[in-house]
C-alpha cells in the first residue's frame, strides 16, 4: 500500500513538473523552441516552481518541528507569530515606501521582523519555549501582529496599494524571480543545518518536556535554536511568497498517514510533501481558469482543508 | 552518598535534611502532597531550591552541567507521556541520549533492559497500541536503561498489576543490590516495608521520619502523617495493615 503510494506520488510530481514547465507559447512543449519560449521556462516557470517547492519544504519543515516542540497537533507557522511578524514588518515597509530601491532591503525587513518576533515570544514565554505559556503568547503575537496588519492595509493611501498588500498578505509565488529562490535557499540551507546540529534534542521530543529535561540537554539553548531554524524558515518564506497557511499542518499529518512517526524522519518527510504539495497547488492555480489568477494560498485552504479531512476520515481507526 | 541539607521550596518543601548511603533502597512516604514528588524533582533537577542542596558523591546535584547529571542520575516520572506512535524499540534507543557509553555498551543495556522488564516481544510494537500497564513498563525501561548510580522513582508502581508492581520493585532493589541509591516514591506501606532499607516520611513538606522500615511505620508517625489509625496484623503468611480513619 506504502509503495503504491510512494509510486502515486512520484509519478504526480513528474506530472506536475511536466506540465508545469511546458513552454509552448502556443501548445505545450518540454523544450523550448525559442528565445521567448526559453525565457518563458527559464526566467518565469522555473523559478516559480522552484520557489513553491523550497516554500513548501520550508513551511512544512517549520510546521513538523513546532508540532513535535509544542506536543501539540495543531500546532503550525501560523499560531506562533513568526508570520504575522515578517509579514506585518513587509506591510509596513511597503506602507513608507522608502526601501524598494535596494532589491533586499523588503525582504531584510519581513526577516527582521519574524526575528523580533520571535525575540518577543521568548521574553513572553519567560525565557521557556515551550508548553502552554509559549502557544498562548504565540497566539496573543499573531492575532496582534494580524490586527495591525489590518490597520495598516486600513490605512492604505489608494485602493491599488490595498489590493496589491492585501493580494501579496494572501500568499503566492507567481511573478517572482530567482532573486526570491536566492533569498529562500540560503535560510532553508541554514534552517537545516541548525535543525540537523539539534537531531538529538528533536528525536527526544517524542518524551514529554520533564522528561526531556532529564536527558542531560541544555534545554533553553537547543530550544533556542531550534526556534531560530523555524523563524529563517517562516520569515524566508513569508518574504518571498507572502503568508501560505495550512501548509504547516496539512504536510506533517500527512506524513505520519504514510506511517512515519519517528522525529527526523517525519521533519524530512513533512518537508517533502509540503513541497510536492504547494506545486501541486501553484500548478492548479495556474490551470484553474479565473478572470484573476487565485492567490496559492487561498487555493490551498480550499484543497489543503477537505483533503485533511479525508484523510482523517479514512483513517478514523488508526491511532497517530 | 547523598546528603541533602536544609533543602526547601517555598512552603512544599521545607528545611529537609538527609544523609543516604549508596547500595539501598529507600522510600519516600507521606500523604497526598506531603512533598514526595516536590522532593524527588527538586533532586532530579527539574525544581529550582529556594534554599539548601544536595550533593551527591560530592557533586552539587542543583549546579552540575546537564551532561553531568544525566551521566548521575535517572529520574522516572509519575506518568512519561510518548507523544508519537514510535515503536518501543525507538522510545527505548531515544532514551538512552547523551549518555556517555559505546554504542555496543547502549545495545547491552537495551537488550538488557527490554529482557528485565518483559519487552523483548513489544519492542515493534507502537507505544500508541500497548495497553496502561504495557506502557507503563517502557516507561520505567526507559528510566532505567542508563543503568545510572543515582535512581529517583517517583511512584513507578501506579498502576502496575500485582505482578509487575512486585517485579519493578524486585529490579529497583536488584539495582540498589547492584551499588545504586533508588530513591522511590510509594503509596503502598507494606509494599515499602518490604523492600526498602530506609523510609524516609514526609508531612506537609516537612521530614517527621527517616529509618528503617520498623521504626518510620509507627501507629504515632502515620497518625500524624495520614490521619488514620493503623494497626499492624501478623498472620501465617506475613504482616498485614489495617489502616482506619479517626472517625471511625
């Protein structure tokens, strides 16, 4: 059954980058034919799919790793205030206007403020990142970072401007550029790393936190970083395709369906479905006929959503 | 040797001195929040004292480095939650983190570990599917594979069967035999009269007792710690308890 799906799942993804990155103008074709045709995959389609993958690895990296922290299954990027901090730190560059004449001084921003973000949660959480204490002050920090988020798309000097903040807040990976992939990898690569130098520290989050305590680790330290890789990987992604939600939740419980439970693992796996998952949907984005392209992260609720639930469903003897 | 002097937490835990030799067992006994488990945290680490220490074969046990502690000391928790359906196997090779020992020395220990308490034919098995008394072995597994010299059990035997209560505290003794200081939280007296050395009674954080079994487990002592009346019964199979409250 687990190799079947295996073979589902690797045959879509080959569907998906085919017909992703056809590049026919008129007609679909692998290879290009022409200059047009070549800058058309090389310069728009390539990127794009590979910045769905790399914010899909991210956000489901980042939403395995605060499930097994919090020891909370709802737990995703969303509830901690990373997002709302990079993304509100965004809207209010945008809102001075003063920073679009260097290319990276925006997204410095939205990292500098899913930084703060993270800073506060911890002086919220006293120093203990973890348990109920930092859920509910992530929680407080997103729903605050979203009201401000609100006044200043309230705000808006033009209807333009608020439709254009409020269509990039929705999340989407269209019309970016291997600049954004170069932002995005750097942080994934990083985020990585310090989760990799952490390995121990998240196999033993399968115990419950006093027992974790008795492992000889230095707690607030590996909680520490093991919060910073989740800050690079949410702020990394909310820079560069705005606020995608559900993707932190959908791609760990969708790992563990495929039966892995194991920490590093399921972190790993979770990381690869959200990337297959976010091309899937960027790709439907692109095929569903609207007068105005969806925004990937409203198409991913919608889809992400039902299909959790059928999972759900299918599996309502199993326990996980 | 482990000499606590003066150990306090706010009002839980207040002015507690002890000196316990390593190579016993000993219990530590008292009514519903008379300070068991506030003591053994504070012991183990995971409580801050407001004032006093402890020391453990001369290590400041509320100073020493995590590593340090872990290589020491071996706390079981009243109730270890397993929050993903790993296999035992995993749970239990989890468990032996940062302890400093070869890996061939970690899988001896596992074997033998998984053989003491009946896991051997668990160990696929996802802790999700084992039954209260089933997890609860791997709980205390997981406790006790690190083969530490230093054991803080608190209530290991919570519902446990009458077998396996008698087994787990048969391989807590078996490793106070073996060198170790096994601290252990009980609530069954005559079970503590039986396998441990020393008890150590508590009241409202206080110590009211530390001795041997015979002399801790007094009608006075356990009147004024548990308000109720006891008398001990001796039968042809041994010495029973018949506890009564004062109302009665």
């Amino acid at each position: 059954m687990r190799v079947k799906l295996w073979l589902v799942l690797c045959l879509a993804s080959l569907l998906i980058g085919l017909g992703y990155l056809g590049s026919g103008v008129d007609g679909w074709r692998l290879l290009p034919e022409n200059a047009l045709e070549s800058a058309i995959l090389f310069e728009i389609r390539l990127p794009r799919l590979v910045l769905a993958g790399l914010n899909g690895m991210a956000l489901g990296m980042a939403g395995a790793v605060l499930q097994l922290q919090l020891k909370n299954p709802l737990a995703e990027p969303g509830i901690t205030g990373i997002a709302g901090g990079a993304g509100l730190a965004t809207v209010v560059a945008l809102y001075w206007g003063g920073l679009t004449p260097i290319a990276w001084s925006l997204p410095l921003v939205g990292m500098l403020g899913g930084a703060l973000s993270l800073i506060l949660l911890w002086l919220l959480s006293r120093g203990q990142m973890f348990g109920l204490r930092l859920i509910l002050a992530g929680v407080a920090l997103a729903s605050l970072t979203g009201a401000l988020m609100a006044v200043v798309l309230n705000l808006a000097p033009n209807p333009f401007a608020f439709q254009e903040w409020a269509l990039w807040l929705m999340g989407s990976v269209a019309n970016r550029g291997w600049s954004h992939v170069w932002l995005m990898a750097p942080s994934l690569v990083l985020a990585l790393l310090l989760l990799l130098s952490q390995r121990r520290f998240l196999s033993a989050q399968i115990f419950d936190d006093a027992t974790i305590a008795t492992l000889g680790f230095q707690l607030g330290w590996n909680r520490f970083l093991i919060f910073a890789a989740v800050t690079l990987l949410v702020s990394a992604s909310v820079v560069t395709a705005g606020i995608i939600g559900f993707v932190g939740l959908l791609a760990p419980h969708a790992a563990r369906l495929l039966g892995q439970h194991q920490p590093l693992p399921m972190i790993l796996l979770s990381a690869l479905l959200g990337a297959w998952l976010l091309m899937l949907m960027d790709w439907l984005v692109r095929l569903i006929p609207t007068p105005v392209e969806l925004q990937l992260g409203v198409v991913v609720s919608l889809i992400g959503a039902p299909w959790l639930l059928i999972l759900l469903y299918r599996q309502h003897s199993a326990k996980y | 040797m482990l000499e606590v002097s003066g150990l306090s937490l706010e009002s839980r835990v207040t002015n507690v001195n002890l000196r316990l030799s390593a190579g016993q067992m000993v219990g530590v006994i008292g009514a519903n929040g008379a300070g068991k488990s506030t003591l053994l945290k504070l012991l183990a680490g995971l409580l801050t004292p407001s004032s006093g220490g402890s020391v453990w074969q001369q290590l400041d046990l509320h100073h020493i480095n995590p590593s340090q502690r872990r290589q020491q000391l071996a706390y079981i928790a009243q109730q270890t939650l397993v929050n993903e359906a790993v296999t035992v196997a995993y749970a239990l090779q989890v468990s032996q983190v940062n302890l400093a020992q070869t890996k061939s020395q970690l899988r001896h220990y596992r074997q033998q570990t998984s053989a003491e308490f009946g896991l051997t034919e668990l160990l696929q098995r996802p802790v999700t599917d084992l039954s209260g008394g089933e997890l609860k072995r791997v709980q205390l597994a997981c406790g006790l594979i690190g083969q530490q010299p230093l054991i803080l059990a608190d209530e290991p035997i919570a519902s446990l069967d009458l077998r396996h209560q008698l087994e787990t505290l048969m391989l807590l003794k078996q490793r106070a035999d073996n060198g170790a200081l096994v601290l252990v939280a009980l609530h069954d007296l005559a079970l503590a009269a039986r396998f441990c050395q020393q008890l150590v009674l508590l009241h409202q954080g206080q110590l009211l007792a530390v001795g041997e079994p015979a002399e801790v487990l007094s009608k006075s002592l356990l009147q004024q710690a548990y308000q109720v009346e006891v008398e001990w019964v001796c039968h042809q199979h041994g010495v029973a308890m018949l506890p009564r409250l004062l109302t009665d």
